[in-house]
C-alpha cells in the first residue's frame, strides 16, 4: 500500500470515524431527551452518511480501488474538515 493511502486510512480510522461516532452520539442524546431540533435530525443523517462514505473509502483502499491521486485530495480534504471543524 502506497503512502498516502496509508495516511488516508489512518486519518479516516484515528480521526474522522471517532469524531463522527462522538457527535453522532451527542445528537442521539439529544433525541433521547427530546431536545432535538429539525437541524439535529439533519445533521444526524447526514452524519450516518458520512461514514457510509468513509467505509467505502476504507473498502476501496483495501480492495486497492482507490488511486494515489484520489487518495491524497480526499486526505487533503479530511485535513480541510478538521481544521474547519476546529475553528468552530
């Protein structure tokens, strides 16, 4: 395996994946309490669909489906999402 998909995977696996588990978490706490808003249950399916697409992404890197190239833009654009998600 090539060295960006490496650093791909690892970023989706230590970074992305525990960060959306967590705020998935956060929001179906919310809807347990029955402190949701319409923006909460947005932001949770979308958050269900956002690690869909990151295990495609795992399974393409296993399945070596995925090139250098299209590994490093999205790497670069999970480095995009974390640095925006921190500035909030």
């Amino acid at each position: 395996m090539s060295e960006i998909k490496e650093k791909l995977e690892t970023a989706i696996k230590e970074m992305m994946v525990p960060e959306i588990q967590s705020y998935i978490k956060e929001l179906n706490t919310l809807v347990k309490e029955e402190e949701d808003s319409e923006d909460d249950l947005k932001a949770l399916e979308e958050m269900y669909g956002l690690l869909e697409e990151l295990e495609s992404i795992l399974l393409a890197i296993e399945e070596n489906k995925i090139t250098d190239e299209e590994a490093s833009e999205v790497h670069d654009n999970i480095l995009k999402l974390m640095e925006e998600s921190k500035s909030h």
